[in-house]
C-alpha cells in the first residue's frame, strides 16, 4: 500500500543517484603485449626492442619513478612500487615519451599494443611525463594505436 509505494519510490530515488555518483576513474595509456607483459619487460621476449628503449631510458626527460617530480609529490609510498604498473594519462603523454614514429613502428612490430585501462583514482598516481596504476584494480577497456 502507502509504504509499499513509498519503498519503491525510495529505492528508485536511490538507484538513481547511485547511477549518477560514481567513483572517480582515470584511463591509463600502457604498452605492452597482448598478455599483458610490460613494453620495457618485453625486451627480454624482443631483443630488438633492446636498443630502442636503452634510448629512451637514457634521456633526461624520461624520469624514473623517483625522480618524477609529479609522482615525488603525491601520496604515492615508493614502498608500494611493486604493486604498482607504468603507464600514461594521454596517449599525448605517451608519444612525448616515445618521441620517435619510427621507434613506436617497430616497438608495433614486435607485438606491443597500447592498452586502456580504468582505473579508480585511489590506484592511480600522475606524474610529470608518465603515470603508475595498480593493475590488479583496473579493467582493460581497449586496444588503441599508438603510432
């Protein structure tokens, strides 16, 4: 009757904000191969992906996690790095990092994919040139091209 009416209602009203409110999500840019192995792991699967990234690896615009200005500044706990995977915010992020067309061609070559992932803010960390997420808490969303 009257409270029957009025439990549907409520519960309608709350399905409802329950659809609009929703946890904060970010998508991740990550390279990897379709089992989801790393791009800078695989080198040990693609040697030629060796000497492309050594090259990288080297400039002083591709910081390491520590030396991130903007992964330095968050609350992220350089304990927990493990748990943690690479990635970035944009693929405008991503091709800053990989500069060269040629050299994301050949890393396209040896099987690498660029795999979205969202994930909630709480296992995301921005960083000035790149970005880390626990992948263990995101879902792959897509395959885009990277080139």
């Amino acid at each position: 009757s009257r409270l029957t009416k009025l439990k549907g209602i409520l519960r309608g009203a709350f399905l409802f904000v329950h659809s609009i409110v929703r946890t904060a999500m970010q998508r991740v840019y990550r390279l990897e191969t379709l089992e989801g192995v790393g791009v800078y792991t695989a080198r040990e699967i693609y040697p030629m992906l060796t000497r492309i990234l050594n090259e990288y690896v080297s400039l002083p615009n591709h910081p390491g996690p520590f030396t991130d200005s903007g992964l330095r500044s968050s609350s992220f706990r350089f304990g927990e790095l493990l748990e943690f995977n690479f990635g970035f915010s944009s693929l405008r992020q991503l091709r800053d990092w990989f500069f060269n067309r040629a050299d994301r061609q050949l890393i396209s070559e040896c099987g690498i994919v660029c795999a979205v992932y969202e994930v909630e803010d709480e296992h995301f960390h921005l960083g000035e040139r790149q970005c880390v997420f626990k992948k263990s808490h995101a879902k792959k969303v897509e395959i885009v091209d990277f080139i």
